[in-house]
C-alpha cells in the first residue's frame, strides 16, 4: 500500500478498479464513437478532487486515439467513483493501410465480431495543491453489433 502525503494530510491510494461498459458508438463520415466508465475506488476519510485523465486508447493492438479529459471532478470519500470515457476512432487508425475507410474497417470488424481495446493512461487526483497520479491500465473485448 502506498500513502500520500500533503502538508499536514496523509492519503491512501487510490485504486483502480477497471475499464467497464465500454461500447462502440454511432459511426459519423469515418469517425466511430467508443464509450466507457473508468471504475476507481477512494479509500480515504475525505472527498478528493480528480483534476485530469489521459488515456491512449488501443484497438486491437493499435493506438486508434488519446483521450484528454480536463476536468475537475469530486471523488466522495470512501467509495466507488466512475468517470465516463468518451473516444473519437478515425476508421482507417483501426488497419491503417489494410483498411481504407469506415467500410473497409466494418468488414474486417465484422468478421471477428468483436474487438480488444485496451487503455493506457494516467488519472491526477488530490486535495488542495497534493497531487498524485493513479495509473490505469485494462484491456476488454466489446462485441460488435452492425444493425
């Protein structure tokens, strides 16, 4: 277990749970939306205050996007606390040059009929001008559904 320490506070860590949720989105031109809750648990007496994420976001083994999110945002103390993940997918990031298009990567797609994605990345939390990095690290499989 690590402890954090601010000026006259000490913090447990925050742990990380997982990537739940995740789905694929509508498809616009040759952008595909990808959702998903990122799931961290705050185990100390007090609120602390999640101030940024950023995420690599992996589709099959390859980068597809970076998910930067800046926001500042309350963790109650001693629970649970899950932050939405939004992505923007350009098409042609899923095979790059086997594929050329929303198309093209909706056959290969299809033809698994699921995919593995997998986020790398860091969150900052704390309190006042204590600050720490969490490390987030999971890969799912999303079932695909071309309806």
């Amino acid at each position: 277990m690590c402890v954090l320490c601010s000026c006259t506070r000490t913090y447990k860590e925050i742990k990380f749970i997982g990537i739940t949720n995740v789905n694929l989105g509508s498809a616009k031109g040759t952008a595909v939306s990808l959702t998903g809750d990122c799931i961290l648990f705050n185990p100390n007496d007090v609120a602390l205050v999640l101030t940024d994420a950023t995420f690599d976001v992996y589709v099959d083994g390859r980068k597809t996007a970076v998910v930067h999110q800046d926001n500042t945002v309350v963790m109650p103390a001693k629970e649970r606390f899950v932050l939405s993940l939004n992505a923007t997918i350009d098409a042609k990031n899923f095979y790059n040059e086997q594929g050329k298009g929303l198309f093209s990567a909706a056959i290969q797609v299809l033809a698994k009929q699921k995919i593995t994605v997998k986020y790398d990345g860091v969150v900052k939390v704390g309190k006042g001008s204590a600050t720490f990095p969490v490390k987030v690290l999971d890969s799912v499989e999303v079932p695909v559904n071309f309806y």
